[in-house]
C-alpha cells in the first residue's frame, strides 16, 4: 500500500476540520454593498454567466459554474480561505454549534435495519433505557428497515422539531420487539471526549475541536477533577484540528494570570487586536502539561502558544500544523458561504505559526506531508527552524515561529506502514464496524459487563485472527503477526466506546500511550523528589 494513500484519509479530515471559522460573522454597511454591486469586475463576470445561461449551444448548470469559480477564486488566495456548499453548510454548522434536535443515537445503517452503536449520555434514547445492538424498525408509522435503506432518508426521519413525539418500534437480541416513545430534545455533540484522573493528583482533559460549547464542556471537566483533588492537569490537543477561537482563549483564561497577553491579531491594515486574560480563571498555578502533534491545529495552536510563550506550562508532542490564519464566515445568498482569511493570529512574544503558502496550495499542503518523509516525526533534530523567527519567553526560552509550535519535549511516533493503518482503521470507523459485529453475536453479555470489568477482559487471539479475516476481505492485506498485542487494546479501548462512551476509550488507549505515560513520569518523578504534587 502506498504511504501517500495512507495519510490522504487523514489529511482530508484535518484540512476539513482546520477550515471552520475562528471570528464572529461579518455584517457588511450598505455603503459596502453599493460599492461591491458597481464593480467592474462582478459585472464582468454576471455578463459571462449571463451570455453562457442564455445563448451558450448546449443546456449547461450555471449553479456549477459559479461554485467552480468561487472555488477558483479562493484556491488563488490561501489555502484555508474556503467555498462550502449549502449542503455541506448544515452539517458543518451543526457540527460547531455542538448539539442539534434528535432522539440520541449513534447508529449504523447495518444490513437492512438500524442499529444502534450506542446512546448519547443525557440524550432522550439514552433516557428511555436503548442499548447498543437495538434495531430501531419504525419511527411513528415511517418505515426504517428494507433493501433500500438510505442513511440521509434515516437521518431526517430520526430528527424532528424540539419536544416532538416518536414512538419507535425496536428489535433487541433475546427481548422481542417493543415498541418505546420518548420525546426529541437537544442532543449534545461532545468536543470534551474525556475527563478522567491518571493518577490521585493528575488530571486528563481530551478536546476533539473547538465548537461553540467547548468551553462549558471544558470547565465542567475541569470543576469535577479539581473536586477529585487534581494538583496538576494534562490537556489533550492531538488530532484537534481547530474551530471557534473564543472557547480556545476561554480555555487559555483558566490557567493564565489577570493582564497575561493570550494572542493578538493583525488585519491587512494592521490594526492590531490584544486578548488578555482575566482574573478569572481557576487553574493558574498547579502543574499543566498540553499534548499535540502534527494535527494540532489553528485554535490548538493558539492555546498551545499562550502557554508556551507565558512560561504556563510544558508542552508535549511533536510540531503542531501550522495554521495562523484567522477566518470569518461570510453568507453567499443562496445557502452557501466562504470563509474568507481576514487577519493573521500571534503569539504572545509576536510569532506567526503559519506555515508559507506563496508558493500555492499544493506546495503548502506538500511541505507538510514532506514531514512524513524527512525523519521529523521520529527525532526533534530533524525540524527546520530559521534563526530569523527565534523568540524568547518572559523567562528566556527560546521559541520559534514560521510554522507550526515546537514542543518542549519531544515524543517521537511510530510510523511504519502497518502501524498508520491500524490508526487509521482505529479512528476511521472501520474497526468499530468490525467490533459492532463481534459484540453483536451475544449482546446480552456484553451490555451487561461493566467498564471495570472490560478492562479486565482478557481477547483471545482468535477475535485477532477474524479481524485479520475481516480486514482482508475489505481489501486491507497486512502482515499483522507482529501487532497481535495491539490490536487487542484497540479492539477493547473500542468496545468500551460504544459501550461506555468516549471517556472510556480515552482510558483504555492510554494506558498505552507514550505522550501520556511520558507526562505521569515526569509527575512521578517531581513527587518522589520533593514529597508532593507539583
């Protein structure tokens, strides 16, 4: 398998994720739009849309046209500024908002029926007692089940206006069918996967992206581990591929002094814009360790940056992305919108993060696969760093801008081939399939173990050798001998997400992480040497 087809799913996800929009939507005066419709310009380009719907020989789509052009347009400007079509808009923007109106599920559209995966905590299936491995059969008098199923079709017959009835009828292994009604309500997305204690004093927080309630989630998090005498916290940002800026500078308040510069912005006119930090926040002195690596990403960095360059806390990983590019989402009109690159983001002691671009947006999507191939992921001594963007901390430090945040210690990944598709296969959903199936042929006994009980679970290498069976005949042929170990954390850590949630998945892969496992060594080592916690 070639390497570059390995990344490409991955890459997709983090330029899809690193696209959403850091600033407040922009309003424009009248006196804008009277200068914007006397343009030249976008008459020009009316009048040739204009000639093409009317007189062109053969009936051509305009609508794509214009979609093409616009996509044309922003590919020449940098590449995060972007075009998302209406129906990409909704999903996008549900996705930030973080919840939507629903009945609660995770499911898969699986043979013929709908199966559910698992239920969101606190959502209304959840409440009314659905499990992983129900088939949902009917919704009101729709039906839910045949040949022709069609995930859209599902997705829309499952949603409804808020405090809407359904009554649903349910097939459940061993039980029958029943018939249950509950009620739609607001569903949460969550973007705080976990909150859990590593140790009796070191807390861990995992943040999937920055959505509008991140920071609330954040802070509930971060209220129950201080109540379970958390001394010291580590802040997961890997794989965060950014979103809203304001619950990343939220987040930032929390661990920063009152008048502490968390970043500052500058437009094309070069109005500056300073965000400090309040005396608000309730974590500014305990011990704080930020995990990221190469998909870390915008918001990520930028909560990143303010701890490094205040001197706040260590950061763990490998370089972040590299996206210093502010956007603001601006309506097209029809359903769609761009999002429009409007200024740059720094870091306290002045550096851009943003990677260069002028030589377009293959080049600069090149350069950061081209870490894949240079040695960087594996050794720190591998990372170009330009001695003309050398800053320096309030306590000395020396960081560097230009492309990305450089961490303070450095933790190197594997990257053989067979190790980045078993990642891939582990976060793509493909393995989940895979464990569905497994949990599928006896639901009884697997709904009714308990996350403790799961974790002392010992796999056979039997359920390994029908992966392997499974994989195969989906195309991925792999020489797995040497991966037997790992295999069966994944496929656990994944059994206790559809059948505890995220937090549980959290935990059971990091109890095998490096970065993580380099953290609690570091605390480990502090509270053996001086007698407590930092």
């Amino acid at each position: 398998m070639n390497r570059s087809k390995i990344y490409i799913p991955l890459f997709l996800g983090i330029a899809m994720a690193i696209g959403v929009v850091l600033g407040s939507r922009l309003s424009f005066s009248n006196k804008s739009v009277a200068l914007f419709s006397s343009n030249k310009k976008k008459e020009k380009l009316n009048r040739l849309i204009d000639y093409i719907d009317f007189e062109y020989v053969d009936k051509i789509n305009t609508d794509s046209i214009v979609d093409v052009t616009v996509n044309s347009i922003l590919e020449n400007l940098d590449p995060h500024s972007v075009y998302i079509s209406p129906e990409d808009l909704k999903e996008v923007t549900e996705s930030m908002k973080g919840d939507f109106i629903g009945i609660g599920i995770n499911y898969y559209a699986y043979n013929d029926t709908i199966a559910i995966i698992n239920t969101i905590i606190g959502g209304p299936s959840a409440k009314v007692g659905l499990m992983p491995g129900d088939r949902i059969l009917m919704a009101n008098k729709d039906t839910l089940f045949g040949p022709r199923l069609l995930r859209q079709n599902l997705a829309e017959k499952l949603k409804g206006p808020i405090d809407s009835d359904v009554t649903l009828k349910v097939y459940r292994q061993n039980s029958g069918v029943f018939d249950v009604s509950l009620r739609r309500g607001v569903v949460p997305l969550q973007s705080v996967d976990a909150g859990y204690m590593l140790t009796d004093s070191l807390g861990y927080i995992k943040i999937n992206r920055f959505a509008e309630t991140t920071y609330t989630e954040f802070k509930k998090a971060l209220d129950h581990l201080l109540q379970l005498g958390a001394e010291a916290l580590v802040v997961d940002l890997r794989n965060n591929g950014g979103g809203f800026i304001t619950p990343a500078m939220k987040i930032a308040d929390e661990f920063l002094e009152e008048k502490k510069l968390i970043m500052f912005t500058k437009n094309k006119k070069g109005a500056i814009e300073n965000n400090m930090a309040t005396s608000m926040g309730d974590f500014e002195k305990g011990a704080l360790f930020i995990l990221q690596n190469e998909n870390s990403a915008s918001a990520s960095e930028i909560l990143s940056g303010a701890i490094q360059d205040n001197d706040r806390g260590v950061i763990v990983g490998r370089r972040s992305y590299g996206k210093g590019l502010v956007q603001r989402e601006m309506a097209l009109g029809d359903g769609s919108a761009v999002r429009l690159t409007i200024s740059r983001y720094y870091t306290p002691t002045g550096r851009s993060i943003q990677r260069p671009y002028k030589n377009g947006n293959e080049a600069y999507f090149n350069e950061y696969l081209e870490r894949y191939k240079n040695g960087e992921l594996q050794n720190s001594d591998s990372i170009k760093v330009a001695d003309s963007l050398k800053f320096k901390t309030p306590l000395g430090k020396i960081v560097y801008g230009g492309g990305g945040i450089i961490p303070d210690i450095f933790v190197g990944k594997k990257t053989t081939r067979v190790q980045e598709t078993l990642n891939f296969a582990l976060r793509s959903g493909f393995m989940g399939r895979f464990v569905f199936e497994e949990m599928d042929k006896d639901r009884s006994y697997y709904n009714a173990l308990t996350l403790e009980e799961l974790k002392g679970l010992e796999l056979g290498d039997e359920i390994v050798e029908h992966f392997i069976v499974y994989a195969e005949e989906r195309s991925m042929k792999l020489d797995l001998k040497n991966y037997h170990d790992q295999i069966k954390k994944y496929l656990k850590a994944i059994m206790a997400q559809q059948l505890y949630g995220s937090s549980a998945f959290e935990q059971l892969l990091n109890g095998h992480d490096p970065m993580v496992n380099k953290v609690v060594e570091m605390v480990t080592k502090v509270v053996d040497s001086v007698g407590e916690t930092p």
